[in-house]
C-alpha cells in the first residue's frame, strides 16, 4: 500500500478518512468489502473508517470545486514544492494534524 511508506505519525490518519467514489462503489456490499480489507491490512491499533457518501459519482468533484471556488485556497493547499522542501511537517502545520 502506498501509505505504508508515509511517515508513521500519519499513517491513523489515512486509516480513519478513507472515502470511496465513483461508479464503481455502487456495487452492493463494496465500502463494506474495502473496509474488511483494509481492516485486515492495517496495524491492530488503528482505527479504519471508510465513508460512503451519498453523491459518490459526484462527490471528488464537487468537493474539489468547492475548494477551487474558495478564496482562501491559496492558504488552505501545500504545494509540492513545500512538500518537498518541508516533508509531511509542512502538512501537520498547515492541517494542524
């Protein structure tokens, strides 16, 4: 998984606000397959949580309008070129995570 190379002082928080989109997560029983999965992957002391919402076809893209559409974008995003020059505690400051 691509998040088990992430620093471990983030990892929980990848595992409790997993969110599934698109066509696809229609499928009956899907968000319920995903979490038994995850679950089954992810360390016993993390907490998993897999959201389902109720617009998935729609939801990435519209929550990504919103955030375009509002005017403190520019504080609310970290770029890669912080990312880069920062590392993931660039995200904690800005995220207060």
């Amino acid at each position: 998984w691509w998040w088990s190379s992430s620093s471990s002082e983030m990892q929980p928080h990848f595992y409790k606000n997993i969110v599934v989109t698109g066509g696809n997560c229609l499928f009956p029983g899907f968000r319920e397959r995903v979490h038994r999965d995850v679950r089954a992957l992810a360390p016993t002391e993390f907490p998993v949580s897999v959201l389902l919402p109720p617009n998935p076809v729609s939801y990435a893209w519209e929550g990504g309008k919103l955030l375009a559409d509002n005017p403190d974008y520019d504080e609310m995003v970290v770029t890669r070129e912080d990312y880069e020059e920062n590392g993931h505690f660039i995200c904690e400051d800005t995220f207060d995570v």
